[in-house]
C-alpha cells in the first residue's frame, strides 16, 4: 500500500486490529481471510476472494 495510503487510513487500521468487536471474513470457497468488498452493478456489496477470486454477495 502507498505510504500516502496508509496515512490517510492507519489509525482505521489500528483501531481495527486492537478492537475485540473486529468481524472478519472469509472465503466461503477457500477459507482465506484475503476478502475484497466491492460495489455491485445494482448498488449492492458484493465480496470477492483474492486468493481464489470466488465472488459472493
């Protein structure tokens, strides 16, 4: 990630690896914890799985 990048969102990410409320998924497919959420075309969040690239929503 570019260090401009993680300026701008390092305290999110801090907060989020101290918190005990963190959800985290995974890939219902594969298992891994590397979940992309992204935009579908209707509007909706849609996620997808960058280690096997299985997409659910």
């Amino acid at each position: 990630m570019p260090a401009s990048i993680r300026e701008e969102v390092g305290h999110f990410l801090d907060s989020a690896v101290t918190s005990d409320t963190v959800t985290r998924l995974s890939c219902p497919s594969c298992g891994s914890a590397h979940v992309a959420q992204v935009l579908g075309d209707n509007g909706g969040i849609s996620y997808v799985c960058t280690a096997c690239g299985h997409s659910w929503s």
